[in-house]
C-alpha cells in the first residue's frame, strides 16, 4: 500500500473525498483533454498518470465478447428463476471474472453495460432473451440483485459498475431507431420508468444507456425524462451511456437534427456522458464536440458536468487507488463454485408448463430424445465463449447410460443437383484447425471476419450430403458430415467453415427460391444467390444456378423411428438465438416453425408418451391438449443439458416460473408498436383473454397447500404473512406470490398486480411462515387529473397463490388514500398527453427539448377524453395550443361540438404553437371529449371566463 506523503496529488489522496478529488483532477484536464473523455474509447493522459478508459464490457448472462468465460442462462431465464438471491450470486460471479480477465487482457472493461430491464411487453420482440419479466416489479427485484453482485459488497469500491439498459420503452427491433413509443403518463410512471426507478434507488447502479428509439416523438439520446426522474432518484452521479452509432442517428436516420453539432450538443446537455460512436476512432465525436463549443451550443461547463460523472465512476472502481482496492487482485474465474452456479441456475430456470404424470422418467426408461436442439448448446449475440458444453443428449446420456438413449436429430438430409447434373461437394479440409467464433475475443464482434483458410465449395458426380434445417419462414442452414455450416467470406465463396450460425449479420442461413421445375439458393447474408462456375462455388449478382434439391431422408422419418422404439420420447425444441428473432429482427409469429412441428407431430404418433422440452429465447403457443408434459427454458449456458436431464430424472424438482404470459394466438397480440398496455390490455396486468400459460406459471413435482393468510395496514404499509406447506413426497421449492387488486378503482387499473415474492425450498411435510412487508406506495397509480401519485381509499383484494391464475387465498384490507378530486380546469387546463382515454392518438414531443403534444396517429380523427373536469361556476371560452393544420373539436358528455378551433393557416413547423380561442359555456362538472381532425399538434387547452 503506498504510503500517504504530502506531495501528493489531492487527486491521488484516498483520503480524500471523492467529490474533492474529481474536483482536483478536473481542474488539472485542459479543455482539449476533457473533450477527449467524453468519446467511449478515453485516452490516456499521460502527463497525469492516467490511463484509457473505456466504457462499455457486455456481461448479460457471464463476461461477453472478450473469449472464454462462464456462460449462465440467459436474462429471460435468469428471471424465470424468480430468485433474486440466486441472480446476486450469479452477478458476483460474473463481475468476479470480469476483474480476473482484465488482470490478463486489459481490453476487459469494467464499465459493465448490463443488466437490461426493458420489460418483456410483446413476447414478438426479439431482443425477448435480454430481460427479465413482463412485470416491473419481477424486473427490478432480478435486476436490483444482478447489479449488487456486479457492484460488489464494499462499501466504497465497486467491482464493476453497471449500467442498465436500454432506456426507454423500447420492445421493438423493426426500424427500431425511427420509431417512437406512444408512452401516456400513466403507461410511463406505473410501467416502464418503475423498473428503472425501483433498480436505481436501490443503490448499485452506475448509469444508464437510452436506446435507439423515440418515446412521444422525441429521441430517447435527448429524452428530458433523464433530467426530470433519472438523477432525481439517487445521489449518485450516473453515467449515462449512448448505445453504439445513436448520436448519429440523430441526424442521420431520425433526422431530428439537421446538423451533427446541434444534436451531439443537445444530447450533452440532455444528459448523455459518454459517445459510442464510429468505434474506437474518437475523432468525428471530439471534432462534433469542438464545433457545438465554437458555435456556442455548448459551455465547458457542460463539458465539465459529463467528464465528472464518467471520473466519479472511475473513482469508485478504485482506478486511482490500487492500493486501496479490495478488487484489485480478484482472479476467481471457471472454477468449481462457477460451474456450479452456472448448474444451479439453469436447473432453477427450468419451468414445467404442463405433467399428466409422465415426469420424472423412470430410472430404468429407455429414452428417445429427438429435435433440432436436442445436441445443442446455443449461445446468443451477448455470450461469452463456452469453456463447458453440455447439451440434452449428452445430460440425457450422462444420466440415464448411453446404452438407454437414442438420438436423431430430425434434419432433413439432402443434396444439391445442379443444372449439369453434378452436386455441391464439400471438399475435405485436412489439417484445419477447428475455429470457434470469438474465441480470441473482440472490442466489436461485428467486425469478426468468416474463415477463408478452408477450401470453396465444389461440384463432383457424388457430392456432399448436407443437413438442412427451416428454422422458420423458410429462413434455411446446411451443415456439412463434419458439423460445420456453409457459410459465406469476403470473398463470396462458399465453404463449410462457421461452428455455428452467427455474427452481426449472419452468413450462414440461405432460403430456397422456387424457380421453374427447380430453386434458386439465396444468401440471406449478402441478398445474393449461389452460383456455379468455372472458378467455384460462390454468391454473386448473376448467372444463379437452378438446384434440384435431392431429399435422401426427411427429418420425420428418423425422428419416428427413434420414437417408436423408446418408453418415452423427450422432443427437444426452439429457436437458433442468431436466426429469426434477435437484435434487429422481431418476429413474427408465436408458432413454431414448421418443420419443428412436423418433427413434433412424428414424434407423437409414433408414441403418444412425447414430452416437449422448450429451449427458446421467448415464448411460444404449443397446444399441448395431446402432450403429457411440456417444460420450457431458456438458452441454458455451458451447464444447459446437464439440468435438463436432472429435471427430467427427477433429481431435482422443477420451480422455475414464466416471466411474462404465454399467449394462445397471434391474435391474442396487441400491435408490436402499440405500447399502451393499459388501453391495449397487454400483459398479465391488463390481458382479458385466456392464455395459454399465464405469468408466475409453473408446476412442481411436490405439491404445496396455502393457509393462514392475515394482513393489516400499519405504519405505512400492509404487513401480510401466509403459510406454506410441502404436501408432496419429495423436496422441493415452491414460489409463493402475492398479487394485488383493487376492488372499486375509478380508473382502470390491474386485473392484479404483483407485490412481492418468495421462493423457498420445503422438504415433505415442512411448513414456511412468510412474511411480506408491502409499502404503500405500493398501491398507488398515477393519477393524470393531478400529476402525481395517490393512493385511492377504499378496498384492495390481496391474492396468494402459486401464479397470477393459481390464487389459492384471498382476503381484503381497506386503505385510507386521498379521494379522487374532479380536474381543476379553470387552475391548469389541460395537458393534452394527459388524457384518460384516446382512440386514434399519438404523443408526439412539444418541442425538441421538453414537453408533449397530442396529434392524430393517422389519416383519420383522434379522440381523446378527459374525466370529471370541473368547470366550477361556468366558463365562457376555451383557448388552445396548437401547431400544424386541422381542426379542434369540443364536446362535453358525448353531446354535440360546442367549439370547434382552426388556425387560419398552417403554421411554419410542428413546433411553432399558436393560441386559438372559442366561446363555449360549460357549469360544473363534465367529461370533455376532444376530436383532431389532419396534421395538428394540439400541446394544451385552457378554460376561462
């Protein structure tokens, strides 16, 4: 430990506070070197003894990018475990390799931009595998943990620093940076700030990243909402991180600014610290920077403002005080305690939809386990590099003999006849070392080339017999005897060279186009079609070839035969996490793709003993009315089979529960952009429909009774305890959840709500008293009449049970609140975006820096309604604001217009209000019904006279 002299530094000086070394360090920083910072890669200034910094080190479900790390289940899985306790752990560890990794390659960042707490909303969004819950409350109780284990426990030193991602309301991967969010007030405080808020409050947060999108018209890299509630819930500096290439999207594809220096400049002051852009050349960023301070869009003193939170941040990672640094010497990585969690945590995730009896298998079962993923161990586009691999099959044979388990794949075993009459043949690839992808890690794995040390593609009498699989929507993979995938390189030849699909844009996935008697074969990756010539096998613009596909066997054949000879058959199906459904592809249906339907259907008429295991990234709808059992996982990580085939022998009993409901039908869907969930009726809170599974879903091998439900309102909030008891004969974890509902709202609020949880494991017999300590503010919604929240008086019915359906007590406590008070018209008029009820609108941004308007959200008119508007004695004109062309109707009740409001001319831009009056009469109380008619912003109405 060095010793403190007084020569030192005031920066250097531990002890010192923070605050006064930031202020020491930044005063030291010229002009030119402060702007440097605010680019991801910061540099060095060496003549102060600092090194780079960079922000950014992907860590969703283990270290990723950077090679070799432990790999748990995915975040939808991670939140499937309901187990805040278990997520801290599986933090730690993670933010445990992170520090040992960096001590051997200093491209390890500890600048950690996970979790991601966007809310599962539409089960079509592809990014599905990167949350945790549907439910801000499950969302932030997961996240809250995973950041404490990244932070670490030491009270001034953290280990990692999390940023949460991707702020805000962001569930959609389709034109993702020009859309924007429809967010009302009441979706926005009760729904989607709730789980960053509750997250950031809970202290172990460094920061957060806005994403692509625009909420209310408005992108979220200038979203006021970072000022207005962000840095009001912690007195911690945050770091606010842009996601990668936004800053230039602002003006490039949102066209919001018409200059790169306007925009970089408002997103400063706005709030955002740190510019990921154009990769590691800082140059375009600072160059940005520079001209909004020469043009007097910016101040040093802003300048100054987001170089002190990116210092605060390495402050508290211990940079300038290595001595002092308990993290400092962390080398924990793969080792016995890792490998276990990772095994623990993906039996924990496991779920089981459905169990006529069929589970746990018999010990002495002879096992058919058959499916496109039945011998895999899928990694998405946020994993490290497997150190450990185990998939279905090799859990299955691990466990139950490889002499009782039979295998088959289910591909469809075909050649490809060209035009001439000869084959595609995949020549032999002697002495090539086998490559996995990213194994050597990558600051930016988008630019990780294909291989193009192995030999092209050929054509011979024989040819190669290869397996092809329709992952869906005719989106198609060929894969070699050897196991490697056709894939596309830079030179456009094809090889069979790709350990698996994947990549920023995957090259690796084709689709037959019908042409004449025979197909075309298109490279999804490159738009090309293969081609055949004098000098290979390659993509190019001309001359495709016709292929004649030659099946030798169908995936159905060998997956029946397998089928008919076992006691039972456990069909292992999903999805590819790189392949139709990922960032920067939604998807569009709920189904499975054909030919895993087809594979399904084999399966279960050659044995009606067919369980269905789900390895997927998202939910799906299966009728599982002729299944005996259905179980469903994410994306396990390196320890994926082993639990799976420990749930299925009953070596452990299942109690994952679904995050987020599992919808029957497409139609069930509300629209992918519709991001009201309150007027759409979206998520278990809100959904009237039937589901096919329904959130906090899933059964055990045990079975559990409720009693003994009691609660009271004391103290500032509602004290409920319960009991629990393991009726069953073997061990087992129930999670026992608490919902809430309010019985007479005035508003509409939840079906139910969830308030807390607890997972807790129960041997035969044994009793658990629980004990929930509900605040509240708990009950509260936000209430547009008066802008705030509040606690409506009267009844609210407590529910208990083992999911949001399966309510096994109920009992009713009532609240003191505040009584619902009419809208104050004649005070503050009327926010348009705060409305009850609306058909037809969007919010759109009032002006580029602040505030909302309301405009038709199409060609045709808009209503919206406003409730219980109390025009006191009478009024006698109305006045509103509005920008654009259209007009502006006034009813009260339902009745007839009673103004109806038009600028005499367009104004000269959507941000260009102007003030229109009309006579109206109005006494006492009224619903006020607005109607837009054309292109008009309408930001307020006001009342007079």
């Amino acid at each position: 430990m060095t010793a403190h002299t007084p020569s030192t530094e005031p920066f250097r000086d531990p002890q010192l506070p923070f605050a006064k070394r930031i202020d020491d360090l930044l005063a030291r920083l010229t002009p030119e070197e402060k702007t440097a910072f605010l680019h991801q890669f910061a540099p060095a200034v060496e003549r102060l003894g600092l090194a780079a910094f960079r922000t950014g080190q992907e860590a969703l479900h283990g270290v990723a990018w950077m090679g070799q790390a432990t790999v748990f289940p995915q975040a939808v899985g991670l939140g499937a475990t309901w187990n805040p306790e278990l997520v801290r752990r599986v933090g730690d560890a993670v933010s445990r390799e992170i520090r040992a990794m960096r001590a051997k390659d200093d491209r390890v960042g500890l600048n950690v931009w996970s979790p991601t707490v966007n809310l599962l909303r539409h089960p079509l969004w592809g990014r599905n595998e990167e949350g945790y819950s549907e439910d801000p409350k499950l969302t932030s109780a997961i996240a809250t943990a995973y950041t404490h284990g990244l932070r670490g426990e030491h009270p001034t030193y953290w280990r990692t620093a999390p940023v949460l991602k991707h702020w805000l309301a962001h569930n959609n991967e389709t034109d993702r940076s020009t859309t924007s969010s429809s967010v009302r007030p009441r979706v926005l405080h009760e729904y989607d700030l709730r789980a960053f808020r509750d997250t950031v409050e809970a202290g172990a947060v460094a920061g957060v990243m806005p994403a692509y999108n625009l909420v209310n018209g408005r992108p979220n890299h200038v979203s006021p909402y970072l000022a207005e509630h962000l840095r009001t819930w912690t007195e911690e500096e945050l770091l606010v991180c842009s996601d990668a290439g936004a800053p230039s999207n602002l003006v490039d594809s949102e066209h919001y600014f018409d200059t790169h220096e306007e925009a970089t400049a408002a997103a400063l002051v706005a709030g955002v610290d740190s510019f990921t852009d154009h990769g590691t050349d800082s140059s375009q960023i600072i160059g940005r920077l520079r001209g909004a301070l020469e043009r007097g869009l910016l101040t040093e003193a802003d300048v100054d403002t987001a170089v002190r939170r990116q210092l605060s941040v390495r402050f508290r990672l211990g940079e300038f005080d290595p001595g002092y640094d308990p993290h400092d010497a962390t080398g924990e990585f793969d080792t016995p305690a890792h490998r276990a969690l990772a095994q623990e945590a993906a039996e924990q995730a496991i779920v089981l939809l459905k169990n006529d009896g069929v589970l746990p298998l018999a010990p002495d079962a002879r096992i058919a386990v058959v499916g496109l993923l039945a011998d895999e161990c899928k990694l998405d586009w946020y994993s490290g590099t497997l150190i450990h691999r185990s998939t279905p099959l090799e859990g299955l044979y691990e466990r139950f003999g490889a002499e009782r388990v039979e295998f088959a794949e289910g591909v469809d075993r075909v050649r490809l006849k060209t035009s001439t009459g000869a084959f595609l043949h995949v020549p032999a690839a002697e002495g090539a070392a086998d490559e996995v992808r990213g194994a050597e890690g990558a600051l930016d794995p988008a630019l990780l080339a294909g291989r193009t040390d192995l030999p092209a593609l050929t054509t011979d009498a024989a040819g190669t017999e290869l397996a092809l699989v329709d992952w869906g929507e005719g989106v198609l993979t060929l894969r070699a005897p050897d196991g490697r995938y056709l894939s596309v390189a830079d030179d456009g030849c094809l090889r069979a060279s790709a350990d698996q699909p994947g990549g920023w844009i995957v090259q690796e996935t084709f689709r037959l186009e019908q042409h004449g008697n025979g197909h075309l074969l298109k490279h999804l990756g490159t738009g090309r079609h293969v081609c055949v010539s004098a000098d290979g096998v390659k993509v190019a613009d001309e001359d495709p070839e016709v292929f004649e596909l030659v099946v030798a066997e169908r995936g159905e054949e060998a997956v029946a035969r397998a089928a008919a000879a076992a006691d039972v058959v456990v069909v292992v199906a999903g999805n590819d996490p790189h392949i139709n459904g990922r960032e920067t592809e939604d998807r569009t249906t709920l189904r499975l793709p054909g030919q895993q339907e087809r594979l399904l259907r084999a399966a279960r008429a050659a044995n009606p003993a067919t369980v269905l295991a789900l390895v997927a990234a998202y939910p799906y709808a299966v009728d599982p009315a002729e299944l005996p059992a259905v179980l469903w996982t994410a994306h396990g990580g390196q320890a994926a089979g082993t639990a799976l085939a420990r749930v299925l022998a009953g070596d452990v009993s299942p109690a994952g529960r679904l995050p987020q409901t599992w919808y029957a039908d497409d139609a069930d869907l509300p629209g992918l952009l519709d991001y009201d969930v309150i007027g759409a009726r979206q998520t278990y809170l809100y959904f009237e429909g039937t589901p096919l599974f329904p959130f906090g879903h899933g059964l055990s091998y045990a079975s559990f009774a409720y009693g003994d439900l009691t609660a009271r309102a004391e103290d500032g909030a509602v004290r409920v305890s319960l009991s629990v008891t393991n009726t069953g004969e073997v061990t087992a974890d129930e999670v026992a959840q608490l919902y809430a509902r309010a019985v007479d709202a005035s508003v509409p609020r939840p079906r139910r709500e969830l308030l807390d949880h607890r997972r807790v494991t129960l041997a035969p017999g044994e009793t658990a008293e629980l004990g929930f300590d509900v605040p509240l503010s708990a009950f509260a919604f936000w209430d547009v009449a008066q802008d705030r929240w509040r606690v409506e008086p009267g009844g609210y019915e407590l529910l208990a049970g083992a999911s949001s359906e399966d309510v096994r007590l109920r009992t009713t406590v009532t609240l003191d609140g505040e009584p619902t008070l009419p809208r104050a018209v004649l005070t503050t008029g009327l926010a348009a975006a705060g409305f009850d009820e609306q058909r037809g609108i969007a919010i759109v941004d009032r002006t580029k820096a602040s505030g909302d308007a309301v405009t038709p959200a199409g060609p045709e008119p808009g209503e919206l309604l406003y409730r219980a508007c109390d025009f006191g004695r009478g009024v006698s004109r109305v006045t509103v604001e509005v920008a654009g062309e259209g007009t502006v109707e006034l009813s009260l009740d339902g009745g007839p217009a009673l103004a109806v409001l038009s600028p005499a001319a367009p104004t000269s831009g959507p941000y260009d209000y102007v003030s229109l009056s009309a006579s109206i009469a109005a006494v006492g109380v009224h619903d006020v019904r607005l109607t837009l008619r054309g292109p008009l912003r309408l930001a307020h109405v006001g009342f007079s006279g």
